[in-house]
C-alpha cells in the first residue's frame, strides 16, 4: 500500500471510528458552551462553527451558549468604567448592564451567527429576552454570611423551551447570549455556564459541552482526569483541587446531570475541533463528568 493509499484508509478508520456515535446520537440534543480562545482565535473560531454545521448535518441538534466577558472588560475601559469583580462575579450596574447587552446580544452573538452561517448552517441568534427564553430573578451572593449584591447578575428561574424547539424542529441551530429579564422586565446578566446547564435541563439534552482554556479536570499531580464521578467531583472541589473558574463549571455539570442529562463534558476549546473529537472518538479530549 502506497502513502496515497494508506492516508485515505486512515481517513475511512476514521468515519468507521464515527458512525457508532452517530447512530447513537443522531436526533439528541447537544448544550454546547463556547468561550475562551475558542472565541478569540480566528482558526479556532472556524474550526467550532464547521464542528457544529457538521453535527447538525448529521441529525445533532446543537444549542449554543456563548459568553463574552473579556470583550465587555475591554469596551468598559474603552468607555472609561473599570470593571469590579466580587467573588469572581462581574458587579453590574445599570451603565454595565447596558454595555452587557450590547457586546454579548448586539457584537458577539451576531459574529457567531454569521461563522455559522457562512459554513452552511441555519443559525439564529437569541437572547434570554426573545420570546421570554431565560425568565430570570436577582442572585443572591452569600459569603460567610453576609449578603453581596452585584447589581444586575441573576440566576436563570424558568426556561421557554417552546421557542429553542420550534427553531430546531425547523433545522436552525440557536445561539443564546447569556441575559434574562425579571417579572418587571429589567435585564440581567447571567454566567453563561450557569445558563447552558440551565437549558441542557430544560430542553432534556444528551449531554452539555463547556469549552475552556484548560485541557479539563485534573487531579493533584497535574494529570487530565478523563472521567470524574459526580461524588468524586465535589471531594476534588473540598479538597481544593478543583478551584478559581474551574468551580462553576463543575457545578454547571452536577447541576446537568441532577437535572437528567445524559453526560456532560469540560474540554480544551484551544484544540481544533475539540467538539468532534470529544464526541466522536473512544478517548477524547477532556474530562466527562457523569452520574
């Protein structure tokens, strides 16, 4: 067999590899967090949007939750407001609140759209506002007990699933930027972790998929932890090995998985197509976290 040969029969092992999974999944639902240099980095960016045009071309129903923090930052100082962070939580007032909107509704979500789009897919953009999807109510931070207000930060109180359904059942892939509104209308912003675990519950999802900047959960010595029990979690957490950003991503996928997900996944975003070889290959490319 000559190098031609053998590079197109590595590339059939390949689909092989593949096709149990597809069967498996072809139909599901997928709750898919996108942040970090995935979000940053221009190859990486396209790799994600053909990773997700592909799954959907394949009977996957993906949902995609994006975040945006480091652009809010940057136009906050643009605007000449420095940021303030309590507890790793962005203190929003109503001039921040307003600055939310804009990046993650108005520039982020549309740029995600558009990468969609222009790789074949039928995305449309969302916030927690149209058609009432992420129905929200103020967080209330407790540390030692005493109560922090952040301003404008809520927590996600009901999900509309109506309107993510009718967009899928119709073949469009949403994109969901991270703000609610209240009983009184105002808007909140909400960490889009928080939020993509919140839909993957509501919508009874397959699995939910948070991409980090990170190669997964690792244990004491460093190593990559490739699947993590949901006790096993929280004991890494106690023992302050689990720690800083990686915390409420963690509890985005034990609050999954409480909900009835399926699975739930924390993968490196900086490795090109992390997606499909997450969901696509015996081994993977970060840590599962299951029941």
């Amino acid at each position: 067999m000559n190098e031609i040969e053998q590079t197109l029969l590595d590339k059939a092992n390949i689909l092989v590899e593949a096709l149990p999974y597809i069967r498996k999944f072809y139909g599901k639902t997928f709750v898919i967090k996108y942040g970090g240099a995935a979000q940053k980095d221009p190859f990486l960016k396209d790799a994600f949007a053909q990773d997700i045009v592909l799954l959907n071309f394949i009977g996957i129903k993906p949902i995609v939750v994006h975040g945006g923090g480091p652009k809010i930052t940057e136009l906050m100082k643009r605007l000449g407001k420095e940021p303030i962070f309590l507890h790793g939580h962005r203190v929003t007032d109503k001039e921040t609140m307003e600055i939310v909107e804009m990046v993650l509704g108005g520039v982020i979500n549309k740029e995600i759209v558009q990468l969609i789009n222009a790789h074949g897919g039928k995305a449309v953009g969302l916030t927690g506002k149209d058609a009432g999807l992420l129905r929200t109510t103020k967080k209330l931070l407790k540390i030692n007990n005493e109560e922090i207000d952040l301003g404008f930060v809520g927590e996600v109180e009901k999900v509309c699933v109506e309107v993510l359904e009718t967009l899928q059942d119709k073949g469009f892939i949403p994109v969901v930027a991270p703000i609610g509104f209240d009983k009184h209308g105002q808007s909140y912003n909400i960490n889009a972790d928080t939020v993509a675990s919140a839909i993957a519950v509501a919508v009874k999802a397959e699995k939910l998929i948070l991409l980090t900047d990170v190669k997964g959960i690792t244990d004491d010595n460093n190593d990559l932890v490739s699947t993590l029990k949901m006790q096993e979690a929280l004991k890494l957490i106690e023992q302050q090995i689990i720690t800083g950003g990686m915390i409420p991503k963690v509890y985005a996928c034990l609050n999954a998985l409480q909900g009835d997900v399926k699975k739930t996944h924390i993968i490196d975003g900086r490795i090109p197509h992390s997606l499909l070889l997450e969901i696509f290959t015996q081994r993977g490319v970060g840590t599962e976290v299951v029941r």
